[in-house]
C-alpha cells in the first residue's frame, strides 16, 4: 500500500514541474490609472484573471486544477488586461469599459466559479454603483451601445 503514495507523490512532484511553467507574472507595462477605490475593487474581484498581478495559490499548480486556472488566466488576459490597460486605442478603451459595466451588471464576471473559492471577489451593488460611475467618467453613458467599434 505504501508505495502508491510513494509513487503518487513523486508524479505530483513532477506534475507540479510540468504544469508551472506559463503561471508567470509578466511586468505590468501600462497599468490602468483608476480612482483608489475603483482601482481595489478590480483589484480584489478581476485581477487574477485580468492582469498580471496573478496571485496562484498553491493548488493553482496542481493537476488539472492547474490546467483550467492557467487556461482561465491566459483567456482572461486576451481578452482584458489591467496591466496593459494604457496601450488600448481610445476606441478600444471605450469598447472594454462598456463591456467591463456589462459583464458586471448581468453578474457574468466574475466568473461563478472563481466566486466559490475566492467570496470576497463577490461584486456588492455598492461595487457595481462604483464601476457604473466610473464607466461614465471615462465617457460611457449607461445603456449606450458601442458594440459596432472595432475590437
Ligand atoms: C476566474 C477568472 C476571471 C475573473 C476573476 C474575472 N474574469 Fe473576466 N473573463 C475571464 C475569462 C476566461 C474571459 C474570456 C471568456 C469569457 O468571456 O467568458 C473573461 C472575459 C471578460 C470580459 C470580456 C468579455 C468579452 O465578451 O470579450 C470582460 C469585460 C471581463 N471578463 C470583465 C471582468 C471583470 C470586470 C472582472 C472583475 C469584476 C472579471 N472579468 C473577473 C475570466 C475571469
């Protein structure tokens, strides 16, 4: 019996190796400028998929939790980044404010199941009244479509 643990161990061990590589945090090279609380609620509720301010906790490198993590991650960034949130084009920047309002309106982000493991990202009306009137300081008026721009 013993030996299976043994033998269970080392391929962990190993497993651990070959998963790890792609959990990297790169340099934020255009970090988005937000007012502070603005900027922590992204911070607390986004910016492990969002950025690259990852935090990866232990069993994010652990099979096959550390698939889909590092798949949610790589998704997540392609498709918004804090990080690099200053190299956008103004028509961009405008496309992914509207799309962050949504996506937090409809509760699709953050995602439910992030949620059950991490219930302080959990977004409170409060939250979303913030980001709302955030999205109308950097121009985007609530309800106003802007789903032709370019992407
Ligand atoms: C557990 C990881 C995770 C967290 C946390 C998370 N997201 Fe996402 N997000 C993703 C992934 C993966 C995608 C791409 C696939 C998809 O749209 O479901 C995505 C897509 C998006 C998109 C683009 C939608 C589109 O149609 O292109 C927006 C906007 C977004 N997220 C906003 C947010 C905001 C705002 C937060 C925090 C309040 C957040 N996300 C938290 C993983 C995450």
């Amino acid at each position: 019996m013993k030996h299976w643990f043994i033998l269970l161990a080392v391929l962990s061990l190993l497993a651990v190796r070959l998963a790890s590589p792609g959990h990297d945090n790169p340099p934020e090279s255009a970090p988005i400028v937000a007012p502070a609380d603005v900027a922590s609620v992204f911070e607390r509720s986004c910016y492990d998929c969002h950025s690259h301010r990852t935090e990866w906790p232990w069993y994010s490198h652990v099979p096959p939790v550390s698939w889909f993590v590092g798949n949610h991650v790589k998704e997540g960034r392609e498709h918004l980044n804090f990080s690099t949130w200053g190299e956008m084009s103004e028509g961009n920047r405008l496309h992914a404010v509207m799309e962050i309002v949504e996506e937090v309106e409809k509760g699709e982000m953050p995602l439910s199941g992030y949620v059950k493991l991490h219930t302080d990202a959990a977004l409170s009306e409060p939250d979303i009244a913030l980001i709302r009137g955030w999205a109308g300081a950097e121009g985007v008026a609530p309800g106003v479509e802007t789903e032709d721009h370019a992407h």
